[in-house]
C-alpha cells in the first residue's frame, strides 16, 4: 500500500481489518503504567465502541461494578497484587469479561496460571499496535462465536427453527397486529402477546425484533414450560462456582437484543420475584455472584393463559403482571383471518416440499374452499402440520381432498364452488375490474368484493 491510501485509511477501514465485532466491543484497559494504558486507548478508542481504563486493580474492580465489558486487557505486573492474583479474586465474586494478559515475563507457571485463571490470549511486551488488535480481534471472535453457538443450541432445543417464519396474511386482523407492531418496533417497551395456541406469538415477537434497532443484535425465546423449575434461574440468570466454574445465563447471552420469554405464566415464584428485579433495575445477578451485571435488553412475554386470572389466584405476582402487561397485542385465531388460509396454505406447502425433497400437492378451488370452513381449532400450527403431513402421505386427508365426488353435507360445499368458480371466470373476462364483473353479474360491488376476500383474492 503506498502512504497516500495509508493516510487515507479510515478507523471504520481498519475495524473491516480486524473483523465487525471490534467497532460494537467495550474494552476495559488495566495498566499502572500511564504510558501504557495512554497507548492503548490511542489504539483501541477509534475502533472500539466504548474504551475505558483502570490504573490499579482496586479501581478496575469498582469499575466493573458499575458497567459490563466485552473484553479486560489486564497488565500482571502491577502495585499490591498480580493482575492474575486479582483475576481469580474476581472469579469468584462473578467476572464475565474475556481477558487479555499483557507481560514481559511469560515463563510456564504464569502460562499454567493464567489458564487456570480463564486467559483468553497472552500478548508480551514490547508490541505492535497490530499485535494487540489482532488479540482483541481473536478474543472478540471466540466470545461471539459460542454465543452464536450456545444460542444456536438453545434454539434447535427448543425446536423455534419452526418459528422463524414471518408475519403473514392480509386480514383485517393481521394488518391490525402489523400496524401495532409497526408503532412499538422503535420504542423500548414491553410487549405482553396473548392468544391460543399456535395462533403465531413468536413469529409476532420475531417480526417485532426485526422491525427494531436491534434487529442484528440476538433474538433468544425462552419456553418457560420446557424447563424445570430447578433450572430455571440457572438458566435464565447464569451461576459462579468458584474460579472454574462460570455459565452464562440467556440473559447475559441475549444482551443487546431481545428476550421473549413464552408460557410466562409458568414461571415459578421465586424467578417471578427475580424477574421483577430485573426488569426494574436492569441488572442481573447470577448465582452465587456477589456482583450485578447490567443489562441492555427489551423484554417480550408471551402466554395463552389468563394471566389475570392466575393473579386473582394467588399464582402469578400481581406487581410482575402489571410490569410486563405495558402494551398487550391479542393475535387472532386463525378461524377469524380465514382469508389467509390460502396464502398460508401455499407458504407451507412450498416449504415441505422443498426442504423434504417431495412433490407438492395441488391447492385446488376444492381443497382451498375446504379448508376456508374448517374451524382450526390448532390455529395456524394446525395448518401447518396438516400440510406437512399431507406433504409425507402424498395425499390430503379425505375431509380436504378435492375428491369432487357430491354426497350429502358435501353438496352444499359443490354449491360454493360452482358459485366460486362462476365469480372467478367473470372476474377474468372483466380483466380484474371488480366493478364490471359485479355489473355482469347482477349483484353489488361489495358483494364482489367480500367474496374475494373470503378468497384471498
């Protein structure tokens, strides 16, 4: 590179260098040395979000009592005690930073010490500014990249690949949710999902995340059913055990983005009463930590129970249903947005005949009027399960098969669909214009138009 593109080179130039997780990191720099630590800040505060520095280790510990970093570049020899002997002081009390040791003497009982003590790299002076930036830029890599990977497992644990769909449907009670969605995706605000079964509160949830600012940041859903009510808190608020033994909880993992907690009226008291805290005070507490971490994450909840009722019951804190009931979006039930059955029908119908590898099935007039009348009471997990299975067996069940054949209750649905289709033909010879085919038709515009919405049309 020659000195005039050198010169030219900008701080986001060089974060694209070192990789996209240095710009959003806090590094908290810990040196006696004012040379040091003034080098440091001068290389890392133009890359780094957030640089902060500690000139002893008393001062670094009052520091992280008061904010949460990404990465600790700690001097070990240092005033008082080694930065290795301060590290697994802080172990104990709960210190979840990566660390970087920087030294002059690297012999092999500080090495063996510094693993022990869970050093995530050993820079030794003297450096280059690219030396120290190629650590940070490792250690960022391998924070992130078990987050992504412990959430990835939580995922598939929870089986919310199946949920990663988006918001779909063009009813009056979609576009409701939508809108509402729309309003609250900028704001911080809790949002409390209610609704049956399978009628879409996580996707909902997702779809709100995606609209947000935090829409690159982890999106974690939480069934509060599926765990049991003695891992819960370990679960949710991570645990320190000593100096070898740390787990960061989902909370920690989700910071930054968004937490949906779902069948939160399953959660059992004592983490009521912690949840409470936290979303009162934004910290978190591990257990067995002596330390809080704060905690920078919007909080969604979801349930299809009464909450209101398990209030009046005395099973549910009446202070926590007040707190996460701020903004409350009721999803609809499938059976009320029945005009999107067939956008959803096709959706599904696409997406397990390509990921099974199989044919898809024919959504004929018939099978899509079929199923425009039946109540689903599974909402729309229900429909998707029908048409994967449909999918697998190669046919739908014979209530939805477009059979043709006209037989008792099924002559009034023949009747339907001579007049469906009837409409539909018209429609083509008017080339879409509703208001000429309602005129062939002898009937009112409205008329035309409802029954195309009954459609999906």
């Amino acid at each position: 590179m020659n000195p005039t593109a050198a010169q030219g080179r900008t701080a986001q130039d060089e974060r694209d260098d070192y990789g996209e997780n240095l710009g959003a990191a806090s590094v908290l720099v810990i040196d006696d040395e004012p040379g040091m630590r003034n080098f440091l800040v001068k290389i890392l505060g133009p890359r780094c979000k957030r640089v902060e520095q500690a000139r002893s280790c008393q001062e670094a510990g009052d520091i992280l009592d008061q904010a949460h970093f990404d990465l600790v570049i700690l001097d070990n020899i240092m005033p008082g005690m080694t930065g290795l002997d301060w590290l697994e002081q802080q172990r104990h009390v709960g210190f979840f930073a990566d660390t970087i040791l920087i030294t002059a003497y690297a012999d092999l009982d500080t090495a063996i010490k510094a693993l022990r003590a869970g050093v995530s790299d050993f820079v030794l002076k003297p450096f280059r500014a690219n030396q120290i930036l190629n650590a940070v830029a490792r250690a960022l890599d391998r924070k992130y990249l078990r987050r992504e990977n412990y959430l990835l497992r939580h995922e598939l644990s929870e089986g919310g690949q199946a949920a990663r769909g988006r918001l779909l449907g063009n009813s009056e009670p979609v576009q409701g949710v939508r809108e509402m969605l729309g309003k609250l995706a900028p704001l911080p605000t809790s949002v409390l999902f209610t609704g049956a079964s399978g009628t879409g509160k996580e996707i909902a949830a997702r779809t709100l995340h995606g609209m947000s600012d935090r829409a690159e940041k982890p999106f974690v859903a939480i069934n509060c059913a599926a765990i049991s009510p003695e891992r819960i808190a370990e679960e949710l608020f991570g645990v320190v055990e000593g100096e070898s033994h740390r787990k960061d909880g989902l909370l920690l993992h989700a910071d930054g983005g968004t937490l949906l907690l779902d069948e939160v009226a399953q959660l059992a008291e004592n983490v009521q009463t912690a949840l409470l805290r936290v979303l009162e005070d934004k910290r978190i507490r591990p257990l067995g930590s002596e330390r809080e971490i704060p905690l920078n994450l919007r909080f969604l909840f979801a349930t299809n129970a009464d909450l209101k009722q398990a209030v009046d019951e005395g099973r549910f804190r009446a202070d926590l249903y007040h707190r996460i009931n701020v903004v409350n979006i009721e999803m609809p039930h499938l059976k009320e947005r029945k005009e999107d059955i067939v956008e959803l029908a096709a959706l599904f119908m696409s997406e397990f005949s390509r990921s099974l590898g199989m044919p898809a099935l024919e959504l004929n007039e018939e099978v899509l009027l079929k199923l425009s009348r039946y109540d689903w009471p599974g909402n729309v997990r229900e429909l998707r399960n029908l048409i994967e299975r449909s999918v697998i067996l190669g046919a739908f069940p014979v209530e939805f098969s477009g059979s043709g054949r006209v037989s008792g209750a099924q002559a009034i649905e023949t009747l339907e669909l001579v007049e469906q289709r009837h409409i539909m033909a018209v429609l083509d010879a008017c080339g879409g214009n509703r208001a000429e085919a309602a005129r062939r038709l002898g009937v009112a515009r409205k008329t035309v138009d409802r029954k195309c919405m009954a459609w999906g049309l």
